[in-house]
C-alpha cells in the first residue's frame, strides 16, 4: 500500500454545543493515493470543507476530533502538538482557499509571502528564496513574473491573485494540497485556467490533491476518483467515471440527474425531494433515509458502512442496497 | 501622494478658517471688550475714540480679515487679565502641556496596543478577563475622579510622589522648558500622565483587541496557518500590522484629545498648562486668550489629522498610487 499518500480513517468531527454535541463529521474514511487528484463533491453543510480543515489541523475552535485518525506517509499527523503540525502545514499539505481576494495579506508585497513562505520551510537565504519566488510564480502562470513580484495584492485581477495563492501553496513544496472550492469565485472563463494549473502541476511534481467543490463540471474535468459526502459521511467513493457516469448509491444517482446536459437531451431534470438533514436532526440508519425513493426496513435501523460493490471493484458505497445484492 | 496634500492642506485652511471666524466671533458677543478695558469712570467720548481706535467701528468683514492677518503671525492681542501679549503667556504654558500630552499618549499607546493585543491571542485567559474588566472601570470612571483618587493613595497616603505642579524645571532654550531632566520634574509628571492617559489607554486596548479578533478571522490568516508560518510572524507581522490602520485613525484623534482637553487633569493637579490657563481665562472672560486656545486647538487637531492621513499612506499599500 506504499502509492496511499494520505488515510484517513473513520474520523470523528464534534461541535460541543451548550446542551448537546454536533457530530460534523461522522467515521469518514477516504484514501489519496500519489499523484492522484481526488474530488470531493456533497451539498453545503456535507463536511466538504471541514474534512480539509481536519486534515491540515486547522479547525475552528470549539471543533475537534473526537475519533479516528488521519495517517500521511506513514505518519499519524491528527494527534501533533502545534509545533510539529505547523512543520506539516505548507511543507507537507498545502491549502488553496476559495476566495483569492481574501487570501491574501493586502499590505505586504507578493513578494514578502512567497519569500517569508519559502524560507519557513526550506533552507535558502532572502537571495535564493527570491529566485525560487519568481520561478513559482512562472509556473503558475503569472506573466513578467519579476516584474511583479514587489506588487501588492490589489495590483492582480481574481484569477492571477488564484495562480499567487496556488504558487503560495505550492511554495513549501508539499506532496499533498487541499484545494477548497479553488474556482467558486472566479469567472467562467478564469476556472478552467486554474483548473489547468492545478492538474498541470501535480502531474508535474507528482502531488496529490484533494479538490473540494461542489460543481460535478469541475471533478468530472479534473479528478481521478471522487467521493461523493452527505450529512458528514461518505455515502459513495470511487473512479470518476463510474461514479459520475453508473453512480450506485441513489444520493448520487440524484445528484448527477439534477445536473443539465448538453450532450445527452433529457426532458426534466430529476431532483431528489426535501434537502439535507440540519446537524442536530440526523435520522437514526442511513442519513439519507427520508429522501431516498429505495429506502427499505433496514435504513432506519441500521447505519450502512463503506461496502465494496460487485460489479465496480474500485467503487465503494454506504448502501444496503449493496448488501442485500451480495447476500442474497 | 502630493495631490492628496495639497488637497487636505487646503481644506486644513478652511477649517481654520471657519475655526477663526468663531473665536473671532467671540469678541463680537462675549461683552463689549471696551468695557473690559476702560474704567467705570470713562466718559462716552472717550469710549468713542477707543472705539475708533481698535478698529472696532470698521465693517465686521475687514475686522475679520485684520484678526486672520494678526493670527496668522501669532499675534492674538493683549489678555485682558494679564495685561501681557496672549501669545508670549501661551508659548509660556505650552511646552507644559505639550509635554504632558506626549507622555501619557506613549503611556496610552504602547500599553493600549500592548494590552490590546495581548487580551486578544488570550481571548479566554484569567488576566485578559482581569485586564477587560479593569478596563472597563477605567471607561467609566470620570478624569477628575481618577486623578483625585490616585493623589490620594500615591501623594497622600503613600507619599511617593507630587500631588500638584511640575516640580522643577530647566530652561533648555527661550520658549521651552522641561520638567524631564530633574527627578522631580519626573515624579511630578507621572500621576498626571496617568490620569490623563488612562481613558486613551483603555480605549486603545479596547480598539486592538477588537480589530485584532477581526483581522485573526480573516482569510488572509488562515491561509497564513495553513502555510505553517511562525505564530509570531501570524500575530506581529501579518495580524497587528493590518490592525493598525483603524486604530491610527483613533488613536490620532485622541492624541488631539489629549493635548485639548487636558484642562480638567491640569486643574486638579494645578499643572501650569495651557489648560489651567484658558479655565481662568474662562473664569475672568478673558477674550482674547479664549479666542486663541480655541485657534490653537483647532490647530493641533488639524496638524494631527495630517500626520494620520500621511501614516495611511505609509501603512497601506492600496492607497499609494498604482505602479502600472
């Protein structure tokens, strides 16, 4: 199992409330191999982003992990005290966020972020970190790199400001980066340019990344695999084709009916009724219960687990459907 | 850079203008200044010709004009108290004041920002819940109270230091004296300082903390953690320095504050300021002296609003023009 850069398993996010404890995340198990960019798609309030944040150890406080553990290269990470997580933090994992206007410190200089970046985790001296600035920024992209360098943030236009956070990310050169809804804020036209970036450079350095969004367009453009999260639990991973092309589990079978094609010419649009139970109101069984047009006995009793499905051997579903089919 | 100078120094003008207009005013409605100046045994005739004399019959415009010209070159009349120039009793007072203000404003800065950021990264600690309730008290708590009270622990009950005057001071050039260079000019200067800083201080503290919870949420500070930078580089360099910009807009403006309205601290430590001289000039209605205060008053605020507005430039980099 050397090609697991990062495992995670059945991690256990809590919210402490006053009265009662929100479970945000409940026994999420994924795996990123190297190299590979893995999506992760779900409804706002999946646990999307939460797990990327659970992952570089950044959540918010009072959020923590109540269970499991998150294991890359070898080494448990979610247990580190401060000092040796933020080693991990830029020069292990690195993080692109959504919004590239807030991203950026507006009153220090391009330069001053890459350069101070860098030096936190490599050994160069102010000379050299600058050079290695200049190159990152023309792998990103950015035109007249040296000539720009001394800007300020408010100098780039949103989709250049993208290319400096990824160049940021990318400056401790770590071996997996957690890109959190790297395209939602930017136009149309600028995503796929980011998109490019972002899979031209881990073929390149042979990173992987975790790519959060909830647009199908943009995982079925860029991802390897895909995991598909609901109400805080995997509900199907597996190759995007599959998944995106036969998904099994019926939350993604509706997901991807509810998206508008121009290729294949459906009349209506399917869409799954109700929406997403709140945190403090997920049913007993499967989560997906009081939606789901195949619900039977046993999704109300029991809660499904990750099973492998017979026919997609790389394909993973948190369904019983699954398992009546393999016993019976 | 230089157009917005030249734009803010025009509207300084105006301001000072307007400012003048008013302490010139003054003269037109706080009695009839003849009066102040002559006996009771004066005939008309003879107030008639004083009259005359002063200008007082000439058209309110030209009057104006003839006080802007006098106050521009310092020179704001005779005091009716004193029977001495207004400007040589205030260049007198001054370097008090002055040096009063500068003091407890590097007392309210440096422990307002100290604190400030400190109660900040501790949000939850037991000292910053101490510091913010102190604080609150210190809001609260009127200036001539907290003067009052500090005299009597440290002048009366502890007997450490003064509880009125400068205590000695040095002569270090014509129009400035300094209390700093002797040790009781020194230990004089303290309870003052304090007393006048401590609603600054706390209002500063207050300010940074709350700026700098903000600034801490942001996703520039996020994205800062997450690149695993140092939490020294997060707090001092990355945070506090964003902090900053609203806080140099208050703070510039309490600063004025402080030099303004230091009259009720001078007066209860009979501090021989600019302060404790117009409460006297009140007192005695002494025109010309009021108008002057009010003139040089108006004169720090907008000398400080310019420094504030240069700082801007320094602190933050969007306002510069851009390069391309």
């Amino acid at each position: 199992m050397n090609d697991v850069l990062l495992s995670v398993r059945d991690l256990v996010v809590e919210f402490p409330k006053r009265d009662k404890v929100l479970t945000a995340l409940d026994h999420i198990n994924l795996e990123v191999r190297r190299g590979e960019i893995l999506g992760m798609v779900g409804e706002s309030g999946a646990g999307k982003s939460l797990t990327g944040a659970a992952i570089i150890g950044l959540l918010e406080p009072p959020g923590r992990i109540a269970h499991g553990e998150i294991v890359l290269d070898g080494q448990r990470i979610d247990n580190l005290p401060y000092g040796q997580m933020r080693r991990i933090r830029g020069r292990k994992i690195g993080m692109v966020f959504q919004d590239p206007l807030t991203s950026l410190n507006p009153i220090l200089t391009i330069a001053e972020q890459l350069i101070e970046t860098i030096r936190t985790h490599l050994p160069m001296n102010e000379k050299q970190a600058r050079e290695r600035a200049v190159e990152l920024l023309e792998e990103v992209g950015i035109p007249a790199a040296r000539r720009r360098l001394d800007d300020y943030p408010h100098h780039f236009s949103g989709g250049m400001r993208q290319r400096v956070v990824i160049a940021l990310a990318l400056a401790g050169e770590p071996d997996l980066i957690i890109a959190d809804e790297p395209t939602t804020a930017l136009d149309v036209s600028v995503q796929a340019q980011i998109i490019d970036v972002l899979k031209r450079l881990c073929r390149d350095r042979g990173a992987s990344v975790i790519l959060v969004t909830h647009d199908m367009g943009v995982i079925a453009e860029a991802a390897d695999r895909v995991a598909v999260l609901y109400a805080g639990r995997v509900a199907e991973i597996g190759p995007v084709r599959q998944v995106v092309k036969d998904p099994s589990h019926p939350y993604t079978v509706g997901l991807m009916g509810s998206i508008p094609s121009v290729v294949h010419d459906i009349d209506r649009l399917t869409q799954i009724p109700g929406s997403m139970p709140r945190l403090d109101n997920i049913p007993q069984g499967c989560a997906f219960n009081p939606r789901c047009s195949q619900v039977h006995d046993r999704c109300y009793r029991d809660r499904p687990n990750l099973i492998a499905v017979e026919s997609k051997p790389d394909n993973q579903v948190a369904c019983w459907l699954f398992d009546e089919r393999a016993s019976s | 850079m230089l157009a917005m100078l030249i734009r803010r120094l025009i509207q300084s003008i105006v301001v000072m203008l307007v400012v003048a207009f008013i302490a010139f005013s003054l003269f037109q409605f706080v009695g009839d200044p003849i009066n102040n100046m002559v006996g009771q045994e004066a005939s008309a005739q003879e107030r008639a010709e004083l009259r005359e004399r002063l200008g007082l019959n000439d058209p309110i415009p030209i009057q104006f004009m003839r006080f802007v010209g006098n106050a521009a070159q310092g020179n704001f009349g005779i005091s009716y108290r004193m029977a001495r120039p207004v400007s040589a009793v205030i260049a007198e007072r001054l370097p008090a004041t002055l040096e009063l203000a500068m003091i407890s404003a590097f007392f309210a800065l440096s422990m307002g920002i100290g604190l400030g950021v400190y109660t900040a990264l501790k949000r939850s600690g037991v000292l910053s819940n101490f510091i913010m309730t102190v604080s609150l008290i210190g809001v609260s708590l009127p200036t001539f109270l907290i003067g009052i009270l500090l005299i009597y622990i440290f002048a009366v009950e502890l007997r450490w230091l003064p509880s009125f005057g400068r205590g000695q001071v040095v002569r270090i050039s014509d129009w400035w004296t300094t209390g700093l260079l002797t040790p009781s000019g020194r230990a004089s200067l303290i309870l003052p300082a304090i007393t006048l800083g401590l609603f600054q201080l706390t209002l500063i503290m207050r300010l940074v903390r709350a700026e700098m919870l903000e600034v801490l949420r942001t996703d520039y500070i996020k994205f800062a953690r997450a690149r695993g930078l140092a939490q020294r580089s997060i707090h001092f360099h990355h945070a506090l320095k964003n902090t900053l910009l609203p806080v140099i807009t208050i703070t510039g403006l309490q600063l004025g504050t402080i030099i303004a309205f230091a009259i009720i601290t001078e007066t209860v430590f009979q501090w021989p300021g600019v302060g404790l001289l117009f409460i006297n000039a009140i007192r005695f209605v002494d025109v010309p002296m009021m108008s002057a205060y009010l003139v040089l008053i108006a004169l720090v605020f907008v000398v400080i609003n310019l420094i504030v507005d240069v700082l801007y430039f320094v602190v933050d980099p969007r306002l510069r023009a851009t390069k391309h």
